[in-house]
C-alpha cells in the first residue's frame, strides 16, 4: 500500500501534480482502482489536516512543513537502516551500500550529519572489526584460489577430461582443426538407427549400432548431420562430441585448451 512519504514524495518529485495523475502512479500498490481512489482521497484528506500539502484548483503541491517532516522522516530512515547493518552483521557489501549513501547524503546535508553523529548505533571500531574480518576472508580466499589454481593445473596434467560447448555453425571448423591435430584414421558415428542409415548411404561401415567412417568422409558426413538436423555423437581416440541443438566437446582439458583462448 502506498504510504503517506510515499505519497508526499511523488508530490515532492511533481510539483503541481493532479489527482488523476498520482492515481496513476499508485494503482500498482492496489488490486483495483476503487481500492487506490479510497485510499489516496483519504492520506490527502490527512495530509492536507496536518498541513503537509496544499491544493490549488487540481494541483497539488508540498508545503514547508510537509517537506521538513518528509525529510526528517527519510533521514531516520537512513540511520536506522545503517544502525541495522551494522549491529546485526549484514553483509560487507549491504554495510559499504549504506555507508556510502550516508556519507554522499551527508555532504549535501549538514543537519543530516549532525543528526547521524547523534544517533548511530555503533562505533567506528565497529567499523574496523567487519573490515579487519573482511581483510581475513580475503586472505584466505587468496590462499585458496592460488591453492585451486595449481590443482586446475594438475588435473589438466593428468589428462583430466573438460568440454567446449559451442554453436553448431562453427562445429565443421573446429572438428576439422581437431582431425588434422589428432589425425585418426577413422571415427565412430552413433545415431538413432533410421539416422544411421541414412548417413550410411554417404560413407562408412555399420558395426553394432554405430557406423565407422574415413577421417576423410567427416565433413561430408557432417553437413548431412546438420541438414538434417539429426542428434548425433562422433568420437575418435579421447575426444567425444554430442551434436544436438548446440555441440559439446569432450576430451582431455589440455587437448582443448586452445579452443578456450
């Protein structure tokens, strides 16, 4: 439901706003528009009683009065919200957040400055503490990427299998650049059985479900695939790759790593 600072803040932004267009710009806070007409005609009615706005013919405007109080309000706001952050150990980045919208607020606002001296909940070696922690967190995390880094890295030296998934436009490129790598005589085709006879026509032998085909044929083979649309695997010494919507590349993660750079 639309409060009354949310209320007064739209008149604030629109000076002169009508009552049709602040309607408007509260009917989201409402399940219908009978709902949202009640209840703006009564915050107006209360508003204009405690003399924060004042109407001219269908404008609408914010006094002195309704100003001060709307800024005040929003002020504690600010406080409570960094009070809250603090003292219950949010996080780091909730902390920074509303340290920082004190702060750029508090140069603009001197009373808001004095106000926030008054009222914070918390000490500047509070401050310190969350910093000193995150200082910790962060060293540690140092130690353990570092650490992870290396063990990446010995994985890869171990012949650890990794995937490229890529578009299958650029599938005819790669496997090409991959068979002139690796140089197989031959490769291993697997389909459904109806696909696999249709590309048999093409080339290669059928053997237990699969069809064996010259490393020389692959290209022929893989136009057909695609114009076909057919979902297929081929696989040739320690590389597998499953052809569907997009393509993915299975092998070990230093026989793909140029397909990463």
């Amino acid at each position: 439901m639309a409060s009354k600072n949310s209320i007064l803040l739209i008149i604030k932004q629109k000076p002169g706003i009508s009552y049709t267009a602040l309607l408007a710009s509260i009917l989201g806070d409402y399940s219908n528009i009978n709902s949202a007409r009640a209840a703006l005609s009564r915050t107006l009615k209360d508003l204009e009683a405690l003399g924060f706005i004042r109407r001219k013919k269908n404008a609408i405007f914010i006094t002195d009065k309704g100003l001060a109080m709307l800024q005040l309000e929003m002020k504690n706001k600010l406080i409570l919200k960094l009070n809250e952050a603090v003292l219950k150990e949010q996080s780091p980045e909730e902390i920074v957040k509303e340290l920082s919208i004190l702060v750029q607020r508090s140069k603009e606002d001197q009373d808001l400055l004095e106000v926030a001296k008054k009222s914070i909940g918390f000490y500047v070696s509070d401050i310190e503490r969350v910093q000193n922690s995150l200082e910790k967190k962060i060293s540690q995390l140092s130690y353990i990427n570092k650490v992870l880094k290396k063990q990446i890295e010995m994985l890869k030296e171990l012949g650890f299998r990794d995937r490229v998934i890529l578009d299958k436009s650029s599938l005819a490129k790669i496997l090409k650049l991959l068979l002139e790598k690796e140089k197989p005589k031959e490769v291993i085709i697997t389909a459904e059985p109806a696909a696999l006879e249709k590309l048999a026509k093409i080339s290669g032998v059928m053997q237990s479900n699969a069809l064996i085909v010259p490393a020389s044929d692959v290209a022929e083979i893989l136009d057909f695939i695609k114009k076909e649309e057919i979902k297929a695997t081929v696989m040739f010494q320690d590389f597998l790759i499953k052809i569907a919507e997009r393509c993915e590349i299975i092998a070990p993660a230093k026989k793909l790593a140029f397909l990463k750079l």
